[in-house]
C-alpha cells in the first residue's frame, strides 16, 4: 500500500500543510499512521476521504457537516462519488443557459437592450423553484407563509423594479465580496453593513421583515443546494462559504 507524507499529500491535492493538520486536529482526516519523528503518512483511503472533503467543501458545506456525513455508519463512497457526479453533469447541462441569462441582465444594467422579464427568469426552471419552495416550507409554517408573501410581492413588481432590486443584490455582494478578497474574516465588522442590507433586501423581496433566525434558515439553503453554491461560486471562489459564515456571524 503506498502512503505519502503530509508534504506529498499537500501538494497533489493542492492544499496547504497546515490545513492538513487542521483537518488532523478536527478528526476529519487522520493519518493511517504517525511515525516515531511525529510525520504524518496517509494511505490511498486517507486521500480518497481527502477528495471527499474537496468536494462537499466545493459544495459549500462546513467541516462538522461533511464529517457527520463521512462518518455516517451507512456512509457508502461509491455512492457519495456517483451523486457528486450526477450533480456536477446537471449543473453542467445548466451552466451554458445561466451564463447566457447573467450576460443578458448584465447588458440590461449597463444600458444595453433590455430584457424581457420571461428572459429574466429563463435559466431558473421552475421545478427548480418548486424544490426551493419546498424546502423552505419544510422549515415551517411561518417560513411557508414568507414564501407565498414573496410570490405575491414579486408578480406585482415591475420590470423596472426588478432591475433595482437586482442592482441592488448585486452592489451588496459585490462588497462582501470585496472585503473577502481584502483578507476580512465573515465575522468582522465591516461585513455588518452589508448583511444588515441583505437582510433589507430579502424583507423586501419578502413583503415583511426577514428575522435573523429566518436569514440564518435562508444560509444553510444557499450552502446546500448546488445551484445556489454555482451562483455565488461563479460570482467569486469560496464565496458560498463567506456570505453564508457572515449571515450567521451577524445575525447573532
């Protein structure tokens, strides 16, 4: 069986040593062994868990979360690797519609021609919203009842409200993203702003106010479903991850 240093190990999955020991320290991926000089050595198992927490990482899920998944008894990585991969074909089917739709509300912001609000909407099927729907009435009935708000608030605005609702989301994560990329943790306070503005946003959108346990039931939506994940993935790298760890940081 070959093994590999934490070294090795690093540098074909491209991360750093240092996240090696965290994920050791974490009990999320131990070494097979650790030798008399105190090097960590993994095996081909260890790199395969390693891939798995690549990949639910990549889907924006927390580190408690991907090793109660991996740790589950009935836990099979077969499976995990064929549902991946359904996953990544499906949003990979999609992603050319998506890209098609952000480049036509990008030239309808900027003063290009317009949109038609059934183009607006064309690469969010709307099975895909049902789904979404679901989950949030699964969450309760006060969530439901926000849902059934929404609906009814968005069919009356305008298409012109709509292009200022969707700046509007676009200014504010556009400077959450600005302060990821400056080197801000979620939790710091120049991110306090602009979840307080995301959070008027989505009271907006929702026809009454989004109480912070409502934001937070809303970032554990964002971070579990791919097409979300895709969405803020595309805006910036990692970006599922940061919104949804300043939601909950500022919500508190």
């Amino acid at each position: 069986m070959s093994t590999y240093t934490v070294k090795q190990i690093a540098k074909l999955a491209g991360v750093s040593v240092r996240t090696l020991h965290h994920y050791h320290e974490a009990g999320l991926l131990v070494p097979r062994n650790i030798g008399a000089n105190g090097y960590r050595y993994y095996s081909e198992s260890e790199a395969l868990r390693l891939q798995q927490i690549m990949l639910y990482r990549g889907f924006g899920l927390g580190l408690t979360e991907i090793r109660s998944i991996l740790d589950a008894p009935d836990f099979d990585a077969l499976k995990a690797l064929q549902q991946h991969k359904a996953r990544l074909e499906d949003q990979a089917k999609r992603l050319p519609e998506l890209i098609a739709t952000l480049d036509c509300t990008i030239k309808t912001l900027i003063g290009g021609r317009k949109m038609s609000i059934e183009q607006l909407y064309r690469a969010f099927p709307p099975e895909k919203q049902a789904a979404y729907e679901d989950e949030l009435k699964a969450m309760g009935a006060d969530m439901a009842a926000q849902v059934a708000k929404s609906n009814a608030k968005i069919a009356q605005k305008t298409e012109g409200d709509m292009e200022a609702s969707l700046q509007e989301l676009q200014d504010i994560e556009a400077a959450i993203i600005a302060n990821m990329h400056a080197g801000s943790a979620p939790e710091a306070i120049e991110n306090a702003p602009h979840i307080q503005r995301h959070r008027a946003w989505v009271s907006a959108m929702w026809g009454r106010d989004c109480a912070p346990e409502a934001h937070i039931g809303l970032a554990q939506m964002y971070e579990s479903h791919p097409d979300f994940i895709q969405r803020y993935e595309t805006l910036a790298t990692g970006f599922t991850a940061y919104i949804c760890a300043a939601i909950r940081a500022h919500a508190r």
